[in-house]
C-alpha cells in the first residue's frame, strides 16, 4: 500500500503511522507547578538524544482546546523534571497517571504511587521506579501541526543526576531489563514490554565503541591512547 498523510487516504480501519515507529520508551515525567502542585504523565514520544552531556528529549501534544499540557507549562515555568522509568509492574499506576485530569490534581495521589525526595531539583520521583534521571531545562521546540492537537512542544533536557536501585544490576554491574521489564508504547492502544535481548557487536575502533556504549570517559580514554598520551 502506499498513501501521503492528509492528502490521500491509507484505506485501513485504522491510522498505521503510530505503529510504524516501535516500540517507543515511555516517558513517565514528574515536575512540580510554581504553586507546589506535583504531576505525573507519560509521554510515547521519548528518547535520549545525547550522552556527552547526557539529554533527553519529550514531545507533548496539546489538547483539542489547544491548551498545552501541565508537564510542559511546569517545566518551562520551573526549569526542572525528572524522568521515571516505567515498567510492567508499574503498568496500571502509568496508565491512570495518563488520564487528564485538573492541573490542581497531584497524579501520584491520584495513581496511588509514593513520592521519593530528589536531590538537585524539586520535583520528585517515583519510589517505585527503578531508575530516574533528574533534569535540567534546556529549551522548547514547537511545531504547529494542522489543529490544536496535532500542535506539539518538544522539550530538551540535560541530565543532571541519575539514580538506579541496586536491584536493578545484574552480577556484571549492568542494567537487567529483563528483571527490569521496561515498558514501550506501540501503536493504537498497544504497549509491550522488554522480554528478550540480543547482542550485536559492530565493527569499529575503541573510540566508536565506547561511543556506542555511551561513556564518556572510556571516548576520553580512547582518544588519548590514539594521541599516544598516558
């Protein structure tokens, strides 16, 4: 099949661009309003999209009443979110933070979860969540789209701590999201979760590999043994 959005129909029961693009991490953020009010929602358009420094990245839509989301007012009124990783066991309490309820609604009352006190910003995070980065604001992209809802607010973070529950590592010293069962959203109302992995080691100098693997210091290392230096 073949078909260009909004200018010619794709024909199916259902719109497939969504599920094109799978899975897709979930984006569980907490932040704080001026007043205090704590909120939690996820967001299916999340990714990292740096390491050195480490940053992250969201998309919000805003509603049909083209009213923005709290998530996004919060972090650009404050400065500041945290992202909280969402798992299988955490699936229910994920899916009934989603629900739009009133900016004066604190969602992790409203999903029966505990708060866990940051370090370096005000909101907090999710107790229950095994990983959480703390964030900086960055800045904002907006994108109009073709109505209120199709409008959307890309928001850029710098990661400024991590917290992972020990629990987490497996006997390596590595994340087990396997134990871990990281949720991502596909398409529709589908999600799946992270239930078996595999192993692909690309060609590539010490550089581009510890690259890869995201360090900084092992990229840092690299260069200086390339450099000859001690």
């Amino acid at each position: 099949m073949y078909y260009e959005p909004g200018k010619s129909a794709h024909g199916l029961p259902h719109d497939p661009f969504k599920s094109c693009v799978v899975p897709r991490p979930i984006g569980w953020i907490s932040t704080t309003s001026r007043t205090g009010i704590d909120n939690l929602a996820p967001f299916s358009q999340f990714q990292n999209v740096s390491f050195d420094p480490p940053m992250v990245m969201f998309c919000a839509n805003q509603n049909a009443g083209g009213r923005r989301k709290d998530t996004v007012v919060n972090v650009e009124d404050t400065g500041q979110f945290v992202w909280n990783l969402a798992t299988w066991e955490l699936r229910e309490a994920v899916n009934r933070s989603s629900e739009d309820v009133a900016p004066e609604v604190d969602e992790f009352a409203h999903a029966g979860l505990v708060k866990a006190p940051s370090r370096l910003v005000r909101p907090p995070r999710v107790a229950a969540s095994p990983i959480q980065f703390e964030c900086s604001y960055l800045q904002t992209l907006r994108l109009p789209g073709n109505g209120a809802l199709g409008t959307v607010d890309v928001v850029f973070g710098r990661v400024l701590a991590i917290h992972i529950d020990d629990a987490a590592l497996d006997e390596r010293g590595r994340i087990d999201v396997l134990k871990l069962r990281p949720i991502a959203r596909l398409g529709y109302h589908d999600y799946t979760s992270v239930e078996s992995l595999f192993t692909l080691r690309p060609q590539g100098g010490p550089t581009r590999l510890a690259g890869l693997e995201g360090s900084p210091e092992k990229v840092a290392a690299a260069l200086a043994q390339a450099r000859g230096e001690p």
